[in-house]
C-alpha cells in the first residue's frame, strides 16, 4: 500500500478485534472468584478463633472417661454432686460448726485448720469442719449456671444435708474469702459468725474511688491486669487468654513464684510439700471449670456491691472478721482498708511484715480459730 494512503476498515471488523483484545488482557479467572476467595478465607478464621475460645468439655468425677470418686458427696437441688471431707470432732458432739470454702487453685484437701491448727486445740474447743471442692474443682460438679448467689445456696444446703443446725460459721481463705461474700449477701440468717482470710478484692466493685482502685490496679503485674481485665469485660474469652501462647497469662494460674512477698517465700520455706490430692485434683477435671470460670465469677460484673451490705449481727450474736497482711501482692492492703472503713461493723485484723500466706505461719490459724469463736 502506498505511504498516505488510509485503508478503511469496517464496523464489524474493528468490534472483532476490540474484543479480542480485551479478551486477551482479562484474567483467566472467573468473574466474582476473588470475593468467593476472601470469603471463604474469613470464614475459615472466623470458624478456627470460635473453636480456639471454645473450652474443652470437663471430664466428670465418676464418669468413664473422667477421674474417680474418692471422696463423701451429697446431691443437690439441680442434680449436682458436692465432694466434700470433715475434719475435727465428730458435728453430733461439736460446740462449734465451720465450713470452710477453699481458695483459687485448691480443693477442699486445702482446708487451714484441718492442716495447721493445732489438734489438741481442735479437740479442747469442740471444732467440726467441713471443706468441700466448690463447683468444678475437684470432686464436685462443674456449674454451668454458678452465680455468686448459687455457691451460697450450696453451701446452705450442704450444711442441711450434713444436719449442721440452723447456724453455723463459714471460712474462706484468698478468693474463698472473697465468695464468702455471697453468704453475708444471700444466707445472713444461717450465720453464727464469719471469717474472712487474705480475701481477694474485686477491683470494680462499684463503690471503690476510682483513684484508690486504679492505683492498686497500676500497681499489679501487667500480665496479671490483662487476665482481669479479660475475666471482667470480655468473659467467653477467659479460657483462650488463659491458654494462648502470644501473651502471658495469669502469673496465680501458672503457680509464678513472682507474686509472694518475702514474708511468703519464709512461710514456703517451712512447707513440708502438698499431698498428692493437693497437687492433682484442683484442676482435674478441667482447668476451664476451676480456674477460668473462677475468674470470671471473682471479677466479673457482681450482682451487688458488698460495701452496701448491712450487719448481719446487729445484736452482737456473732461477729465478722477480716484478717490483712500489709505485704500481700496477691491482696492490697490499700483495698481491705477501705472496705474496713465503709463496714465498720467488721472487725479487721491487719498484720505488720505479713504476705497473702501468714495464715500458715506458726501458731496463726489456731489465733484466727480462737478469735473468731470469741475464745
């Protein structure tokens, strides 16, 4: 064709090779499979991160696959077992009748006056007491439905159904004395007296100032006020939080040594060792029914603010008592202190170069028996 001279090309001609050419810079993919993709891929996270905040199912006390019974149990009103072990004079002669609730991470084999007070004393004062695994640690049944309220109620009912009277004195050590709350809340009326040791403080009870709470918390392991924190806002994340690798977890849940304060470390000294049911039947059963659930239950949102509580013994027909080391990291004093000052009906005992464990030193727990009794 000479230079200049323009060919002329057909409609039809130049629509063929239009397509042609897009169909040639499109992708061999077909249309919309990005977004299926994408979809797919979230939805696969989205199905791995549910089961990961899923906890595994308990192993039940007695069932096949789960550990053995060993210990005396009653049923309760919704079908549940409470294991539980007395200690002391037999309850038919007892002057005296204590149930003992355990702490974080024990069982009811962790029971102070059966394994530090003095026996003779035991025997001179006419002392029954009870410990009893609560819900999901050792031998007793986990609670889906626990409430602040319900561990009250079953401890109501494990007094009637060992036939304790229509009074009896409840005990509770760490974060046992911190649910001894409920029973001054729920069952005041079955109460000869009560006894609160080192008990744990829940840092949003609402009637705490902010500055007082907020400097406490401040104070605290930063991978402990991430394990609070979790336990009170974002509960059904507990059990993930407290089992992920990425971040450190509860340093009390991973038995860290790094909370006890020197005065601590010199009761531990002294410590012959745990027995072989101290060591394996708190978490026996699953470590999401005893120690994650626990959690929850200790800071989550509660159903009342003790600090509004009334005295339960307006008569002096019994008294409460709250024992304080003033070197307790697990239990800053800063909070027992102004829980004393709202509640003065309390009578609180705070002792000077003591930890969170000063209930085990020398001679204490038969002080703390004696006092509460009024002996």
């Amino acid at each position: 064709m000479a230079a200049g001279v323009t060919r002329k090309i057909s409609a039809a001609s130049a629509r063929s090779h239009t397509r042609k050419a897009k169909s040639s810079s499109s992708s061999a993919l077909p249309k919309g499979i990005f977004k299926k993709v994408l979809l797919v891929f979230f939805s696969g996270v989205l199905a791995w991160a549910y089961q990961a905040t899923r906890p595994p199912p308990p192993k039940i006390c007695g069932s096949p696959d789960g550990p053995p019974v060993t210990s005396p149990r009653i049923k309760l009103r919704d079908g549940r077992h409470l294991s539980y072990l007395e200690y002391g004079v037999p309850k038919e002669t007892a002057k005296y009748k204590i149930i003992y609730v355990h702490g974080f991470d024990n069982c009811k084999h962790h029971n102070l006056f059966a394994t530090a007070a003095s026996p003779a004393l035991i025997e001179d004062l006419k002392v029954y007491t009870v410990s009893f695994d609560r819900p999901g640690y050792g031998e007793s049944d986990p609670d889906p439905n626990r409430t602040l309220k319900s561990l009250a109620l079953d401890i109501e009912e494990l007094a009637d159904q060992l036939g304790l009277g229509s009074k009896f004195y409840v005990v509770g050590m760490s974060m046992g004395g911190e649910l001894v709350w409920s029973c001054l809340k729920y069952i005041p009326h079955r109460l000869a007296g009560v006894g609160l040791i080192a008990p744990v403080v829940n840092h949003w009870w609402p009637s705490f100032p902010s500055n007082i709470s907020n400097e406490v918390y401040s104070e605290m392991f930063k991978q402990d006020q991430w394990c609070l924190r979790v336990a009170h806002h974002l509960p059904w994340l507990t059990h993930w939080w407290n089992t992920q690798k990425w971040f450190p977890s509860s340093s009390v849940a991973s038995q860290s040594l790094d909370m006890f304060s020197p005065p601590d470390m010199e009761v531990l000294s002294k410590f012959n060792g745990q027995t072989e049911a101290q060591k394996t039947q708190p978490r026996q059963q699953g470590e999401y029914e005893s120690l994650h659930r626990d959690l929850v239950i200790a800071f989550g949102k509660w159903e009342f603010d003790p600090m509004e509580l009334e005295n339960p013994f307006p008569n002096n027909e019994g008294s409460v008592h709250v024992w304080q080391g003033d070197d307790d990291r697990f239990t800053p004093v800063k909070l027992q202190r102004y829980i004393a000052k709202r509640l003065p009906w309390i009578k609180y005992h705070e002792l000077t170069n003591a930890g969170h464990l000063f209930a085990f030193a020398d001679g204490m727990a038969d002080t703390i028996l004696k006092t509460l009794l009024g002996v």
